[in-house]
C-alpha cells in the first residue's frame, strides 16, 4: 500500500502566516490551515501529519512546537485549535504552551507534561486549561515527538481534546492517542 492509498483508506475511517516560518497554508480555504514541516520527517510521522491534515480533521486541536529554538515555542496551530482556545493564530505563534495554564491547572500535570519534553518521550494528560476569555475546559492532551529519519528530534506536536471530566480510566477520545497506538504495541 502507497502513501497516498494509506491517506485515502485513513480518510474512510475518520469521517465519523507572517512569520519566519512556512508551516502553515490555506490550500485554497481560509478557515482550514496545513501544516508543512520544514525539517524532513521520518515516515511514521509524515503520516500522522497528513491524516491530522487531512479533509475531515479541521475540527482536530493541535499545535506544533520547535524545541530547537528558544522556550520551545508554538510554530503551527490548527484551526482546531483556534476553535477550542478562542486565540487567533497570530496570537500563539512564537509563544510557549505554557499560556494556556493558570491558577487551577495542577502543578503535578504541568511537571508530567515537563517531564516528557525532557525525556523525548510521549505523555497523555487531562489537565485544566484556560481559553482566550479566561473560561477553563478540562483539556485531554497527548504529546508526542515528532522525528528525523534519523531518530533526531524534529519537532513536538501536542494534541488537545475538550473533555467532560480529569477521572481516571476514561476512553481515550483523543485522535492523536489513536493515531500513535501501533506504537504503543
């Protein structure tokens, strides 16, 4: 099966800027962003863009950091994640994540979620997080890195998922979880 078989068949399943960067293009629709990395990726994670790129995914909250430059900033939001957060693009571009905490948002999630940026290692956490108006949302975040083909760290892409409750045990709703479960095996 080729990459573009494997983007189609993935499709079938999933129906249910001014910066110094070009990561982000409209393809001929404004309210839908692409993310196009600049550094090559390896092959698992070429697909996980492009299924997060993909038509049917607009909806999806994610955002893509660059820890080779300074405080590890945002260099890509998703139109989902405008959605979810309430902030513009150019609003979170070039910051760090760390905005989207607050006063209520636990001490021992944020260190989790350091912890895995230190590590190079994946990490889900439901934590509470803050949009532009100040309201919280109990965000189910995933995080994982992004990767050269030579297994050097490129890039970390965090995937946010609005859910009811932080209890323990609860399914999995968040794409980017599922998305990566074959590495999980």
């Amino acid at each position: 099966m080729n990459l573009s078989q494997l983007r189609e068949w993935l499709s079938w399943i999933t129906d249910a800027a001014g910066d110094d960067y070009s990561f982000a293009s409209s393809e001929g629709n404004e309210n839908s962003l692409i993310f196009e990395p600049v550094k090559r990726l390896c092959e698992r994670d070429y697909v996980i863009i492009d299924m997060l790129n993909s038509a049917g995914h607009e909806y999806v909250s994610f955002c893509v950091t660059d820890p080779s430059l300074p405080d590890n900033p945002i260099i890509f939001v998703s139109q989902g994640f405008c959605n979810l957060t309430g902030y513009d693009y150019d609003e979170v571009v070039g910051r760090n994540c760390r905005f989207l905490q607050g006063a209520e948002t636990d001490r021992c999630d944020i260190e989790r979620i350091s912890q895995a940026l230190k590590d190079e290692i994946e990490c889900s956490v439901n934590l509470l997080n803050y949009k532009k108006d100040g309201t919280t949302f109990i965000n189910e975040f995933f995080l994982t890195q992004l990767r050269t083909p030579t297994r050097e760290l490129a890039y970390f892409i965090g995937i946010q998922v609005a859910v009811d409750s932080q209890d323990p045990g609860q399914m999995p709703s968040n794409p980017g979880w599922v998305y990566t479960l074959g590495n999980h095996v």
